[in-house]
C-alpha cells in the first residue's frame, strides 16, 4: 500500500477511537446512541497442545460515525 492509503487507515480509525469517546463522555445525549455487534461470547478452541480463543465486538455510535466523517475531511485536506 501507499503511503496516503496508510493514512487514511489512520486516520478513520482515530476517527473511531474519538468519537467512541466522545460518545462515552456525553453518555445520556444522542451522540451516545449507536448498535453492537459481535460475538457476545468468546469462541474457544481448545486442540489439547494449544488453547486460542476468537472473539470480536463492534460498538458504533453516532459520535464514531461523526469522527469518521471528520477525518475523512482531514484527509481530503493533507491530500
């Protein structure tokens, strides 16, 4: 991958990590508002010699979504 592609990478994810925060802080408004989804259990396998366990939760919430937004803008900008 390029460099700017890197960027972008992350980019959306501070977006994500922000605006989660962002969402968390203001917890009772509509910014907080948002869906989970995932495994809400671990998936373990268990081969007897080695034990892996999978798991995986997405958490989205309006803020997130706004973070996105704002560094796809950022990275229109710095290209």
């Amino acid at each position: 991958m390029k460099k700017w592609n890197w960027t972008l990478v992350l980019l959306v994810l501070i977006g994500f990590v922000i605006g989660r925060f962002i969402g968390t802080y203001f917890e009772g408004t509509w910014l907080n508002y948002g869906q989970a989804f995932g495994l809400s259990e671990p998936v373990v396998l268990d081969l007897g010699f080695i034990l892996l366990t999978f798991g995986l939760k997405i958490q989205i919430n309006i803020a997130s979504v706004i973070g996105v937004i704002l560094s796809l803008v950022v990275y229109r900008f710095i290209r």
